[in-house]
C-alpha cells in the first residue's frame, strides 16, 4: 500500500499556537474539523515554511488537534502541512495482533474470532420466545432467539427493517441476564446511530440510560446524540455528575497555577535562555577542537609532501651522480634500475600528498569558518544575557516552582480521584459504544465483555473486525448489510484486497443466490422506513424479497413541485459542467445553488425545524464540501455530506446529488451494473436514507448519453421518471428570484423575464450586468477563464484601470499562450501581458475548464461562458449569485493547494499563485505533466516540480534558464542544461536519438 502512495495522505493546518508539553518536543494546538480519521499517537511529518520536522499527534480533544514536533517553529505557525501514513492504524493493529498471537495479551478468544471470519461452527436450535420481544415481527423474533441461542450470530438487515430495534431486544435480555454488551462499528457516525437508537428506546422504560448503563467511548459525531445524551452516556458527562466537589475544587487551583506560571515566565525565559548559552558554548568548544584537529590535519600533509619532495630531490641527486660516475665507481653505486624504481614510486607518493592537501585546506578552512560563527553566536548570547544573573533567575525559579508543586501535586491527586471515578463508571456499564478502531488503539479501556456487537459489520476492515470479535468472552453478533458499502481499501494489490478488502458477510458465505448456503443468518424483510415507491427503487438489490410493512407510518408531505415521493431536478436545460479540485474530485456549482433553493424554500414552508428532516449527501468530497458551505446558512438543522457518511442514518427527506456534467465519462461510481458493484452498493446507501421524499439532482441528459445500458443508476433514474415528477432546474432557481440583488446595482438592465427569474444570463445580458457589478466593486475581483483575447480584455480595460486606481485588487487566471486553443500565442501573450500592465496579478495554467467571476469575495458568476474571451454570438449563458459562503467554498476548489479551507479564501483570491522564473522573471504556467503538477516558465522554458516550489528553496537545485554553450561531442547537435534527480547535468538536444550526457 505504501509502494503504490495509497498511503499518503495530507492534513492542511492553520493557525497553530504553541503549547508547553513539559517535554523535549514542541507542542502546537490546531483548531481541526476535518473528516480525516486521525488518532493520538499517530506518527507524522510536519512541512511549515519548506522546513520539515517528525513529530506524532499528542492528543484530539474535540475540535482541537494537538501535535508533539522534533522542532521549535516559534510561538504561532500560520500554515502547516501534515502528512500521515494511511497505514498507521493499520501498523498499529498489526502490533496488537502480534501481541495476542504471541500471547502477550491474556484474554483474547481466538477461537470465536476465527468462526465468525469463516461462519464455522453449526445452527443451535433456538429456546421458546423471551419476554423481551413483544412489538417484533417473526422475522425480528427469530432474530433475537437465534443470537441468544448461538456464540455466533449474522443479522442481515436491509435499510429501514429494524435492525437497531431487533438489537435493542437482543440487548434487554442480555442485561437481564447480567451481561456486559461491547457495541461497535466502522465510524464514530455509525456507533452513534444505534446508540442514539439504543438510548431513545431505552429511555423512559429503564434507568439503564440515567444510571451511567450505556456509555460512549471516544468523539461524538452525531450532533442530536451529542446535544441530548452526552451527559448521560460519555465517561466525561457521567464524571462531572459524580464529581462535583472535585471539578470545583480543580476549577479554584487552575488559575492559581496560570498566575504562578505567568508571573515565573520571565525567570524561566532567562534560565532557558542561558541552558541555550550553554549549549551554544559547548558547540563553539566543540568547533574549536575540531578547528585544532583540522589545522593538524593540515600541517601532517603538508609535512609529509615537504619530506616526500626531499626524498624526489635526494633520489634524482643520486641519479644524477650514477650517471656521471666512472664505470669503477658505479660498481660501489646502485643500479640506475633501481633508482628510478625509488623516483617512480616516490613521484606518486608526492602525487598522492599533493592531491590530499586541497581538502585538507579546505577542511581547515570550513572549520575556522565554523568555529568563528559559532564563537559569534556564543557571544552575542553571552552579550545579551550579561545583564543577567542566573543564579537570581535560577533562585526565583525554584521559589515559583516550592509555590507551584503543592497545587500540581493537588491536582494530581484529584486527576488520580477522577481516573478511578471513571474506571468506575467504565467497569459499571451494561454497553460500552465505540468505533473498532478505538477499541485496538485504546485496548486498556475495554475488557470483560460477554458479547460483542459489530453494527454496519460490512464497511469494517477484516482485520479489525477480527479483533473486536476476540474481545468476547461468549458470544458475537455480526450485524448489517451486505449489499451496502465495503470496507474502503486504498491498494492496487489484489493480494491485499483479497485479504482485508472483503465483506465478513463475503467471506462468511452470507449473500442471495443458489451459491450462498444460510447458516446462523437471518434476514429481515419488512421495512418500516421508506414509502414504497422508493423501497420498489432498491427491492432488486436484495432479490426482490425486500418489502415495505403496512403498519408504516407516514409523516406530513412536502410543497409543490416537490411533494411526489419521487422527485428529479433535471438540470439538462442549463448544461452545468462538473469540475475537478486539485484531488480530482468532481463539484458542480449549478448543483449546489439548486439544492440551495430547494432546502430554502423548504425552509420557508416550514418543513426543516429539525436535523431529522433533511438531509443531503453526494457521492463525492468536492461536491459535499462546497454543498456544506452552499447550505451553511441553516446552520445545524441540515447535514451534507458524502454518502459513505450517511451509511446507518435516515431523514424525512433526502436529496442526493449527482453532480457529473459535460464530462467525456461519468463517475466510477455510476457505471455499476451488478448488484455487487461498489457504485451500485454507494446508491444503495443513498436512496435508502430516505422516509418520505427522495429527491435526486442531476442532468438527465447527460447521464442517458453516458451511463451504461444496464446501469443500476440508469433503472433507479428510468423508474422515478416514470413514478415520480421531474422538475425542471430552471423552476428551483426561480424560487428566489435574483431581481432584488440586481436593483442593489442602481443600473437598469435590459433583461429577459427568465433572467430576472431564475439568474441564467444569456451573453448579452451577461455583458451588461458584469460591467456594473465591476464597477460596485470595493476591494477584490477575480476571474477564471478557459482562453482569453486581446478583443474581450481592452472591453474591460477602461473598467480595470478605473478600478485599480481606486484600490481594488484584480486577477486573472487563464490559460498560457501556448495553450490558448486556437488564439495565436502571440495574441494569448499580447493580452496577458496587456493586463499585466494595467496592474492585474496573472497566473496561468495549462489546463483551465472554470469560467467564473468573484467580486468582492461574495458575487459570483459561473457557468458555459468565458469571460476574457467569449465574442458576441455565443450561447453559453453564466449564473449570477450572492453568497460569500458559496463564493469562498468555490474559491477554495479553484486553489491549486490541496485541501485549502473555504474560511482561510477570505482575502486570497486576488492573491498570485504562480512563482515568477527564477531566470529571467516571466510569468510561470501551473502544468500537469506525467509525474505530477509543475512550472514552466512562458518565456525561456525553466521548468520546476510544483511540490519542490511549495517547499522552497534549498531542498532541489532547480535548472537555471541559461548555460554555457555547448555541442555534443557523439552527435554534433546543441547541448541543453536540465535537471535531474542527481542534480543539473548538459542532455544532448538531440534525445532520444542520442541520450549522451555531460556534467555542468
């Protein structure tokens, strides 16, 4: 997994204060509401400001993200990035599985664990009907006599049929029998679904809730289970309860020891500012020794060539002396033979020395360099600190400390006092909740468990899955659907896939068919939840035996146009095109004012009081994030979301998005046919969250011309059509009318009476109201435009000048001339440079399909047409709306960094993105190239990868536009000088044909 980077994964953190940790790492806390499933202890690498440090996640307390780094990044971190390995928590359970393999664990029922994995084992015939199941169906019944009777039990339980209640009698019994229940899942949302369910159907008829008997371990997701039990059922709520006396008493001591530390600050600064004189000291001894060592090194090689020259000169003295002796007197003499032999190996013994003594000098002289800044760091410290006494600073420290250590040891002892409350209130509870994860991560919180639940069994990773099941002493219930979502498993590898990518129920040999054998399994068929017509959109998935009961109860219907059971907002008549963020994933704007509209004028009508209501979900990240801004302004009452995040929930209404548009093909996800197909599985998911309404948003043109024939999306979409109603877009955003925003303008518009309805602009009318709402502008304007001409900029020109004299801030973001379609470059440049020259920032991509118009960060345009380029004629048509949340969401999917926040756009759009080349300085496109995003420079060609722009300079030389002229020496053709991943190096211009290389 990590070969194929499925384990990399990114967190962008703002605005990070720095924290004492009372250790050698630095602390810094982070405000975090992300998705991202982080856990304490988590190693990960830290990037701010292209300075990289290790470091682990301290703790996650809420919505506060705590991280412990190797570095010191000074009081305030503005922007850091978090890379953490997808396979952490896998690592870790791997770790606690070897330690119960190697029976370091006691405890662990490997035996029950292995059966449920492989449904080993035979049915035990279940006893006589128990008290507790009165008010279930047979179905339901045979259910909970079949789970009390066998130590392993699969509940299947399609959407709406009763699961949580069959469960919730299961679990009556089992506490009447003094039974401890562990209850878990794949996510902190699903464990909150059947607990809410659990406490609603408990409450009132038990003090099973109110006596600390359910209790909730880990986050809390689900916002009606946070806001109406946390005090009942979290180990934090049932402590404050209990330990009043105590939290008072704490809450007393606390700003005792905050005036304590604040008033010891100073003293403790100064004596860590001397422990950083100490060690600035020792390196500058540390320094001067190797100075000496080096100077020694020095004068030894030197000596050595001096002597080995005097051994050259002796040797041809001696020669010379042989050659003009007599022959008598050579025979007393050595052989010249021999003697030059002796030059020989003395010339290349001067060779060798002579060769040593550059480095080292230059080692002599790195470390004289070396030992001067570092004895200059030691005295400007010193200096510094020479108003200074330490022994007054360490005295007043130690008299801060006697002051603070009996209100730490206090504090301690009531922590202590807490702890055994909660290991009390933990040890006392008939069901524990938690996610399966939580239960490998924190092992020593769970123990002693007669039964184990796993609810939603079928997205929960086998290994996991297979852990929490040996954590039952008697017996295991698997509990969910198999036809719903599977474990999510980032890998290529089929091996590893095969291995922890299955669904229990798969690998149990619980499905429908001749080939699946029903062994210890039952499976519910009357569901409670949906009207039927939308129960008959999802029968076939569970071989048509999936029925809708006649005791359901209906609730009151929803405002005209909407009030079918089925209902479609076709958006064929606008044409919207689906984008991509920098991640890939696809959002639609058209989409999101839609579904804005809708839920306003339910609003309106008074049909969204609670979170219950409404919900809206979408198969992908982008699109939910931007619908989550798009519907902020009904604050908690209406989720949106993804899919996979609505898996155990439900809502009166349910609108789900599908955002896919002028796409060449539609989403993986809407290409399923099977019923096992895990786009079929996700819209399984989605339609079933709804009781009443189920109301999908799509261009139906689109999706007919792309879908495959036997699409299970292509029946869903063919049988609401001919069940339901299908509304038109257009109708959904003339429900709020954009006539009002337009009189703020102050300008009268020749527009048509659809424009004026439903904010579709045609160019000419496009062309009018963008000039006025330009000119409104007060600080900011930004546009986004798939080409551009010199024709559409001088229409703006006198506009922008007028506006840039008054202060506004204007971007444009296009395409580089070379990837202008088919406007001639120079025309491309003619206009870039035109705008530049007016005082515009400019940045350019290679790639560019948004058309769109920020303005003062709360208008915008978007849709078909481009703005820098569209000539009159055309029939695209553009959007109007007045949102700041909508604008920034959408900002924040335009950014070319990953993961940037809608919040932190606020004051960003207008700012440049692009890098100037480092060269000659001209402009820089952002391109898409085979291995990942990178620079180019519009002028000389300079080249830079766009991660090693964001980590700054010093970590890759980068190729520097011009070198020396050079011809290849095996083919004859010019030499270019590039980059490689061993530095710069001269290529032959003549590659592939001739790949000869030569160093700079």
């Amino acid at each position: 997994m990590k070969r194929d980077g499925a384990a990399a994964r990114q967190v962008l953190l703002r605005d990070g204060q720095s924290v004492d940790l009372g250790a050698q790492d630095f602390g810094y806390q982070f405000r975090y509401e992300d998705e991202a499933d982080l856990f304490e202890g988590a190693a990960v690498t830290a990037s701010v400001d292209g300075v990289q440090a290790e470091g682990k996640i301290a703790a996650i307390m809420g919505e506060t993200l705590l991280i412990a780094l190797s570095a010191n990044f000074g009081p305030h971190i503005d922007t850091c990035l978090l890379k953490v390995d997808n396979t952490a928590m896998l690592e870790a359970l791997r770790a606690r599985l070897e330690k119960i393999g190697q029976g370091a664990t006691t405890g662990f029922n490997h035996k029950l664990a292995d059966a449920v994995v492989a449904n080993i084992g035979e049915m035990v015939q279940p006893d006589p009907l128990p008290k507790n199941t009165q008010g279930l169906n047979k179905l339901q019944q045979q259910a909970v006599t079949g789970m009390l009777a066998n130590e392993i039990y699969y509940l299947w339980g399609p959407p709406g049929t009763g699961k949580t209640e069959t469960l919730s009698a299961l679990a009556l019994e089992l506490i009447d029998q003094e039974k401890r229940l562990l209850v878990c899942s794949n996510t902190n949302q699903a464990v909150d679904q059947i607990l809410l369910k659990l406490c609603k159907r408990f409450d009132g008829q038990s003090s099973l809730v109110s006596d600390g008997g359910i209790i909730r371990v880990g986050t809390i997701a689900h916002n009606e289970l946070g806001r109406d039990w946390a005090d009942k059922i979290t180990v934090d709520g049932i402590v404050e309860r209990r330990s009043v006396e105590l939290r008072d008493r704490k809450m007393v001591l606390e700003p005792q020891l905050d005036a304590i530390n604040k008033a010891a600050a100073r003293a403790s600064e100064v004596v860590s500012l001397f422990n950083q004189l100490d060690k600035v000291a020792a390196e500058a001894d540390k320094q001067a020794e190797l100075f000496q060592n080096a100077v020694k090194v020095y004068k030894t090689a030197e000596e050595n060539k001096q002597r080995l020259l005097m051994r050259k000169q002796e040797l041809e003295l001696e020669r010379t002396a042989v050659v003009s002796a007599g022959t008598l007197r050579r025979l007393v003499m050595r052989s010249l033979e021999k003697i030059d032999e002796d030059l020989i190996k003395a010339n290349r013994d001067l060779a060798r020395a002579e060769s040593l003594l550059p480095a080292a000098r230059d080692q002599r002289e790195h470390a004289q360099q070396h030992t001067a800044a570092a004895a200059e760091a030691a005295d400007t410290l010193r200096r510094s600190m020479a108003p200074y006494d330490r022994s007054i600073a360490e005295k007043v420290l130690d008299e801060f400390d006697a002051k603070r250590r009996p209100i730490l040891d206090e504090l301690s002892e009531i922590e202590a006092q807490l702890n055994d409350i909660r290991k009390t209130v933990l040890d006392g509870a008939h069901i524990i909740g938690a996610t399966v994860t939580k239960a490998y991560l924190s092992s020593q919180m769970f123990s002693a468990f007669d039964v184990v639940v796993v609810d939603e069994a079928s997205m929960v990773m086998l290994p996991a899955l297979y852990h929490a099941c040996g954590m039952a002493k008697e017996k295991v219930v698997i509990s969910g659907d198999s036809k719903q979502l599977a474990p999510i498993v980032l890998t290529k590898q089929q091996a590893i896939f095969d291995s922890i990518g299955k669904s229990v129920f798969e690998t149990a040999g619980i499905g429908l068919g001749r080939k699946y054998v029903a062994k210890r399994v039952t499976m519910l068929q009357e569901q409670y939840r949906m009207e039927d017509p939308i129960c008959q959109l999802i029968t076939r998935m569970y071989d048509n035996q999936l029925r809708t009961s006649k005791t359901r109860k209906e609730n009151l219907p929803i405002p005209a146009p909407f009030n079918a059971t089925l209902t479609i907002i076709d958006t064929s008549s606008v044409g919207p095109f689906a984008n991509r963020d920098s991640s890939k994933s696809r959002y639609n704007v058209m989409n999101a004012l839609a579904i804005r509209n809708l839920c306003r004028h339910f609003a309106d009508k008074g049909c969204l009081t609670t979170n219950r209501d409404i919900g809206v979900a979408t198969p992908y990240t982008a699109q939910a994030k931007l619908l989550r801004q798009a519907l902020a302004e009904f604050g908690n009452n209406l989720q949106a979301g993804t899919v996979h995040r609505y898996q155990g929930d439900e809502k009166t209404v349910m609108v789900l998005d599908i955002p896919d548009s002028g796409e060449h093909r539609a989403g993986y996800f809407l290409e399923g046919t099977t019923p096992d197909h895990p786009g079929s599985l996700l819209f399984n998911v989605g339609l079933s969250r709804a009781k009443e309404h189920l109301i999908v948003c799509a261009n139906l043109s689109y999706l007919d011309s792309k879908l495959p024939g036997t699409a299970f999306l292509r029946e869903i979409l063919f049988q609401m059509q001919r069940k339901g109603a299908v509304v038109d877009v257009r109708d959904v955003l003339a429900l709020y009318p954009v006539v009002d925003d337009l009189r703020k303008l102050g300008k009268q518009f020749d527009l048509s009476a659809e424009a004026e309805q439903t904010g579709l602009f045609n160019e000419r009318e496009f062309d009018q109201v963008i000039l006025a709402d330009l000119e409104q502008a007060q600080h900011s304007i930004a546009i986004y435009s798939g080409f551009i001409t010199p024709q559409r900029v001088a229409g703006y020109a006198v506009t922008f000048r007028r506006k840039l004299g008054e202060g506004v801030r204007i971007r444009c973001v296009t395409r580089s001339p070379r990837k202008n379609g088919s406007i001639a470059p120079e025309d491309g440049k003619a206009a870039l440079d035109g705008l530049e020259q007016m005082g515009c920032i400019v940045d350019t991509r290679g790639d560019i399909h948004e058309k769109a118009v920020l303005i003062d960060e709360k208008v915008i345009w978007f849709g078909s047409l481009n703005p820098l380029s569209y000539s009159m004629g055309t029939s695209e048509m553009m959007v109007r709306v007045e949102s700041e949340t909508m604008t920034l969401a959408f900002a924040a999917l335009l950014a070319l960094e990953r993961g940037a926040k809608a919040e932190k756009m606020k004051g960003a759009t207008t700012k440049a993105e692009n890098p100037r080349c480092e060269g000659c300085g001209a402009r820089c496109a952002w391109m898409k190239g085979k291995y990942g995003p990178y620079w180019e420079c519009e002028n000389c060609g300079w080249k830079q990868n766009h991660g090693a722009a964001r980590r700054g300079a010093g970590q890759r030389q980068t190729v520097p536009p011009h070198g020396e002229d050079r011809t290849c020496s095996k083919c004859g053709r010019p030499m270019k000088l590039r980059n490689g991943r061993f530095g710069n190096f001269y290529g032959c211009t003549g590659y592939p044909d001739c790949n000869h290389r030569e160093k700079p």
